[in-house]
C-alpha cells in the first residue's frame, strides 16, 4: 500500500471511529447513554443541539431546570438537549452513572438525553468535546460545568454561551429559535 493511500485510510477510520481530527459534523460521533449505551450522534441530524457539560454539585447545576424547560419548550420545533456530566471541575460530578440519573431525575425531573461521564478538557478528552472547541469561534478549554454549545441542524457549532450564560437568557434563547427557524 503506497503511503498516500494508508494516510486516507486513516482518516477515514479515524472519521468512522468519531475522531475529531476530520469531523466536519456532531454526527459523526457515537458516545455511550448514561445507561452505557451506544448512541449514533446522527440520530440527532435536522435537530437543533444545545449541547452542555453538567454536574449535579456545582452552584450551577440550578441550570438542570432551565435546560429541561427549554427542552419542553421547543422539542416539537427540533431543539434536544444533550448533557454531558464531567467531574473535571471541583469534583463535582463524582456520582455513579445510576447516581447522577437519579438526581436529575428525582430533583430536575431531567428527561433530555444524558450520556456517560467524560473529560471535556485535557489528554482524555472526549472527541465530542474536541470538535465542538474547534467549531466554536472561542477555541478555548472549557472554563467550568454548564457551558453551552448550540449545533445547527447541520451538525455544525452555531454558539458558544460560558457558565455564567443561563440556558434561558435572551442571547442563547435567539440563537436557538434562529436556528430553529431554519
């Protein structure tokens, strides 16, 4: 095999495996549910993505409410909520996946799509993760829990909203009815 053509392949594995490196879409990741389950980012395409790493004993996590009342409010116009639960910050995500499912459950009455704890920073960084820092015009690490990403129905960053940003605030609440509007 010429070098050429071992170099394309790689790109195509590493496409199919859900790397970042050549993704040109959040649907072209597979990550696992809170219940350890495969899930197909594709299965989210012509869908707006409010995409958010949470943790449920940050002073942020009152944000469970808000992101669960815009996914009441505008699922039926496309809009899912994605939440990523991450323990990077102040350990405060240090729940079992049935712990962490439990509190939302139990206290936000979360019903959006919860998956499986990642690192959204550093050397085991989920490629999730990667891809959205790359697409967003702010390229930076992810500064604390609760940051929010809102991918087009195209698979492509839109926005990116800091901590402070509450899912319900004029600017996030624009950009995702502009994109619904799509």
């Amino acid at each position: 095999m010429k070098l050429w053509q071992s170099v394309l392949m790689g790109l195509a594995i590493g496409v199919a495996g859900g790397s970042a490196m050549a993704a040109e879409s959040i649907h072209e990741f597979k990550v696992k549910s809170l219940d350890g389950k495969d899930v197909n980012l594709a299965d989210y395409k012509g869908k707006v993505l409010l995409v958010v790493n949470v943790a449920s004993k940050c002073g942020a996590t009152p944000q469970y409410e808000q992101l669960q009342a815009l996914h009441d409010k505008y699922s039926e116009k496309g809009l899912v909520v994605l939440g990523f639960p991450c323990n990077q910050f102040g350990g405060q995500e240090p729940g079992s996946a049935a712990e962490i499912r439990e509190f939302c459950s139990e206290t936000y009455k979360v019903k959006f799509p919860l998956f499986s704890k990642i690192d959204v920073n550093g050397d085991n960084q989920s490629p999730v993760y990667d891809f959205l820092k790359k697409g967003a015009e702010d390229h930076a690490n992810i500064g604390w829990n609760f940051e929010k990403f809102v991918v087009g129905k195209d698979g492509k960053v839109v926005s990116r909203f800091k901590t402070r940003t509450k899912p319900d605030a004029e600017e996030v609440v624009k950009v995702i009815e502009t994109e619904l509007g799509k």
